[in-house]
C-alpha cells in the first residue's frame, strides 16, 4: 500500500513539475491511472475532463479497479450505460482542494447523486480512501481514492408506478403482457399511465374482453408509451408523438390543461431512471385513425403546393409511399421555389436534375416533429444528411420549418420556408 501510494505521489511530482496540463491529459500521463482513462475514453467523457470545467475528479488507480468481484468488473466493462454513470458519480463541479472538501457533508456529482465526505482518520468519500490528494490542473483538482464508487441505484419506471399507489392496475396488465420489460430497459422513455380510476371508467364489458385478449391488451399498452424524453415543457412544444404500437398519440393544450388524445394529465413528470411517466385520467385505445387522411400528394394539392407536387407527380425515385411505407416529405411553398434562380432551369432541364432537387426533401421513413428532435441527423432519398436543430425555431440544415406535422395516409409533410441546398 505504501508504496503504491508513493509511486503514484512521485508520477504526479513529476507532471507538476513540467506544468499543469487538463484533468483527461494528466491521467494520460500516469501509468497507474490506464484502466480508470480507458473508461473515460469508452464512455465518451474526454471532452467534459479536457474542456474549461472546472471539476473535481476522484481518480481510482488500477488496483482499485482490480479489487472488483468478476462480476462486477465485468458488468462494468460491457454495460455503457452503467459505466458512465459510475464515472460520473467520481466527478463534482469546481475545483475542490482537500481543505474545502472536508468542510462538507456531502458532495454533489454530475450524477445528481451525492458523495459522502467523512475525515475521521484521513478523507474518506463515499466510503472510499483518498490516497493522493490535491493534484491541480489547468480545470480542476484530482484526487486519488483506493477504491471505486459505486452510485445508488434509482428505481426504474416500473419501480416508480409500483412505488406511487395509484397506478396499481396498469402495471399488473404491464407485466401481464410483457410490455413491463420495456419499461425496464435503459430508455429513455415517456410513459402515459392511467390510474387505477381511469381504468375503473371503462365499461364493464369492454374491460373484460380486454383482459381475455392479451395481444388487445399488449397493444393498446404500447400505445402509452413513446421513445424518448418528454416532459410537460416538451409535449407543450410537440403536436404528435409515435407510440410504440406505432400510431401517433396527439398532444394538445385545452381548457382542462395538457391533454394526449383529449385525455387529460392529472399528474406530470414523475421521474425514473430510464424515463418520465405522467398519470393520464382515461385509457387511450388505438384506432387506424389514418386511413382516411389523404395521401401526401394530395394534400399537397389542397394547401396550394402545385409545384412539389408536381414534382414528387412526375419523379418517382424509386420511393413508393403507402399505408404500411411511410415517408417524409419538406415541402417548398410555391413562391419559394419560382424565387429560386435554378428553378427555371430545372424545369426546363433534363429529369436527373430535377430528382437532384427533389432528392433533398423527400425521407425514405416517416419522421414526427418529436422524432426530428431524437434523430437530430437524418438520411434524404439521395443519402445526403440533414441536420435538424430543434429549440424555439427548428430548422433543417439550417432552413426554418414553419409547419410541422402534416399527417397524411402515407407519411408526413413539414413546410419549410426555402428549399434545401441543391447539388451543382
């Protein structure tokens, strides 16, 4: 142990004495510190540790790592997410010399979870030995502990709708059918609950044949929950979300408050691990409420977008849209596209031109607003990218949709105020 411990005291000597160098280059410099930056590495947190910070870093050295039951290490070596998360748990913003350190309680990590600060006999955090104390550099101060830190661990979604008291009918249908272990997973999802009450308003007879039909149950279960992250500032902002039966789920704000299929949220933003559930005051049914919307193209006809129709009427680009193949579509208003000083020469011009233009706004799958925001880059019928930034105006490589979420039998239409970059 001692001479573990003045190894490592010599190697940080040493790099003070050439000058301070960031957090991520200075565990690049120690030997003894590989397992604990190869994690960071893996785990993509090289930017936080190099950027301006400042944070404090507890640094477990290789034997800590060593000291792990199998199991443990390899859990921690194959699970991203879980690993990332013990990282974080070893990293508290600002640059703590061990002085300050022991005039707190506690600490609180980039986690959200606190560290426990105990200096009775030396500087224990969390349990863990601090070694080597006070190693400064360029964006914080490292110390080095004997041990790793291991967070708690917070309930999952299914956990939370146990835990809460009102939610006790959907999870038993959940775990009924299965769907529980989505809500187990790693997420992020949002889940639309309804309570013991909204399922004691449903009648009598259909509650029955719901409960003797497990694939009925199993999908219109699927349809309260999302992928992603939503929380009540999110669904204000959106107009539709994709359940994972795979209908959408429409968000609106009434007079009552914030509704998804007019069915009210009584309770918003209860958190878990891996997701979000708000408590809803009826259940939601699933219903093939599209097949009566028109088609893109015709849609596009009735909103006076003669010219994408035109367009998409004459090209073909081997995408063929229907009820069971959905796709995107960024549609140009007319003026924009008669603004364009290349339109002209498009039209008149040979066909491989004007499927370059129309190659940049058409999307081989179907993409709600909330899905863009996911996404964040997506793939146009010619497999070129386009960057979609989501905040108070969002914009696809850097053009601003104006309408969103135009709902068709075979895919969705977002109007964009310009065309998109063409190929010269």
């Amino acid at each position: 142990m001692r001479k573990r411990i003045g190894l490592l005291v010599l190697f940080f000597a040493v790099i003070m004495a050439f000058g301070q160098k960031d957090i991520l280059s200075t565990l690049h410099d120690v030997e003894q510190l590989s397992t604990l930056t190869e994690m960071v590495q893996v785990a993509g947190l090289e930017d936080l540790l190099s950027g301006p910070g400042p944070f404090t870093l507890f640094a477990p050295d290789d034997s800590a790592f060593l000291q792990l039951p199998n199991k443990t290490a390899e859990d921690l070596s194959n699970n991203l997410s879980f690993m990332r998360r013990v990282l974080l748990f070893h990293i508290v913003r600002g640059s703590l010399c061990s002085q300050v350190i022991v005039q707190n309680p506690e600490l609180e990590t980039l986690l959200g979870q606190s560290l426990a600060i105990d200096s009775r006999g030396g500087i224990r955090v969390d349990g863990s030995t601090m070694v080597v104390r006070d190693i400064q550099a360029s964006n914080g101060t490292i110390h080095v502990v004997d041990s790793v830190i291991f967070p708690r661990e917070e309930p999952d979604i299914a956990q939370v709708m146990r835990n809460t008291g009102i939610l006790d009918v959907a999870i038993s249908a959940f775990e009924e059918t299965a769907v529980v272990d989505a809500l187990k997973g790693e997420g992020p999802m949002t889940v639309f609950v309804p309570s013991d009450v909204a399922f004691a308003r449903i009648p009598r007879e259909t509650m029955e044949a719901l409960l003797s039909d497990m694939e009925w149950l199993r999908e219109v279960l699927l349809y309260h929950i999302s992928e992603g992250l939503f929380a009540t500032g999110d669904l204000i902002f959106e107009n539709e979300l994709r359940s994972l039966q795979g209908e959408i789920i429409e968000v609106k704000v009434a007079e009552s408050g914030l509704c998804v299929q007019n069915t009210l949220i009584s309770v918003p933003d209860i958190e878990a691990r891996n997701g979000i559930i708000h408590v809803i005051d009826h259940v939601m049914f699933p219903r093939n409420s599209r097949r009566n919307l028109p088609s893109i193209k015709e849609t596009l006809e009735e909103k006076g977008f003669d010219l994408m129709r035109s367009l998409l009427e004459t090209l073909d680009l081997d995408i063929q849209s229907n009820e069971k193949h959905r796709i995107t579509v960024f549609a140009v208003p007319n003026e924009a596209l008669l603004n364009l000083e290349e339109y002209p020469k498009l039209i008149s011009s040979d066909r491989e031109s004007l499927e370059k233009l129309l190659a940049f706004h058409v999307i081989p799958n179907e993409y709600l607003h909330s899905e863009l925001r996911i996404a964040q880059t997506i793939f146009a019928a010619n497999g070129k990218p386009l960057k979609i930034r989501i905040s108070d105006q969002s914009t696809v490589n850097g053009i601003p949709i104006i309408e969103r979420d135009i709902l068709c039998r075979d895919g969705v239409i977002h109007v964009i105020e310009s065309p998109l970059m063409l190929e010269r």
